[in-house]
C-alpha cells in the first residue's frame, strides 16, 4: 500500500514518541513546517486511517475538566512501512523537493547510507535545474525584461546555495553516526 506524503511524515513522526493529534501538529510546526506543514485537520485525518492499516495504535486518555483525548503510537508494522518510503529513492518525487528533505529529516529511522542515497538524488535534481537555469541564462536576449532576468537569477542562486548546502550535509552525515545529535 502506497501512502500519501502526509501520512509518511505523521509516521516518522509518531516514530519517537506516543502523541495525540493536537501534540503532533506542534511538532510538525517546530520541526518539519518549513518543509511539510499539515493542517490539524489533515492530522486528525490520517491517523484514524493509520490506525485501520496497522501502522499505528491509538487509545483514549481521559481528562480532568476537558475532553478525553486520543494518543497514537507507531506499530512495527508502521516502522517497516516508513523505512520502506526512506528506502525508495526517486530522482523528482510527485510530492516535490520537500519529500527529499522530509526524508532526510526521518533519516534516523533508516540504515545510514540511505540518508546519502536520498541526499544524491537530490543533489543531481538541484544540478539539472541549474543547468537548465545557466542555459537559458546564455540564450537571453539583450532585450530582456530585467524582471525575467532577476527571476532567473534567484533560480540560479537558490540552485548553488543548495548545493553548497548539499556539500556540507554530505560532510556531516559521513562523518557523524546515525542518531548522534549536534554539530
């Protein structure tokens, strides 16, 4: 079964700990938001489906003066589920670029070397692009709106500051164990 993007990242995110919904979307919004940020409402939905396939446990906790609430664990199944999706490296996923950093994001949830395969795929996009981008750069014409021209530009720069960017990550993940924190 092949799940969407969204139910990939609340896995690796109830990969670490027991959460209840409300608990998962202030994660998401501290840790994968830049990358993947999911309404609570797409939370709330998922991890009943999640629950139904087997790749998590769900129990309800009461509460003093509030509304009982419901707290999600991920199941083996679930854990052998998301190394799968980490596994699978795509040279341009559908979900877009973001997937590459939500996978290197739950990387620890992976054998080491997937990290780097995930991080080689896209850092072969990234060059395409630049590519791509520095071609049309050298077949402007003098009269090209300036506005075209700074668009273009951005593409460019945004293309080497990633890859500077992939360069350094390649670094630390070569040099730093699996799981191990820090700088």
């Amino acid at each position: 079964m092949s799940l969407t993007t969204t139910e990939y990242a609340v896995l690796g995110l109830l990969g670490s700990a027991e959460r209840s919904g409300y608990d998962l979307a202030r994660v998401a919004a501290r840790s994968t938001g830049y990358m993947w940020a999911p309404s609570r409402s797409q939370i709330y939905k998922v991890l009943p489906r999640l629950v139904e396939w087997g790749y998590a446990t769900g129990r309800e906790v009461e509460q003093r003066g509030r509304p009982d609430k419901a707290l999600y664990r991920m199941t083996p199944a679930g854990r052998k589920a998301l190394r799968a999706w980490l596994d699978d490296v795509e040279d341009e996923p559908s979900g877009g670029t973001g997937v590459f950093l939500l996978k290197l994001f739950f990387g620890s949830a992976a054998r080491p070397e997937v990290a780097l395969r995930q991080l080689a795929a896209y850092r072969a996009l990234i060059e395409g692009r630049l590519q791509e981008f520095e071609e049309i750069e050298r077949g402007l014409s003098p009269d090209e709106p300036v506005h075209s021209l700074i668009a273009l530009r951005h593409g460019i720069a945004r293309a080497r500051a990633t890859l500077t960017w992939a360069d350094e990550a390649q670094r630390a993940l070569e040099r730093r164990p699996a799981g191990v924190r820090g700088r």
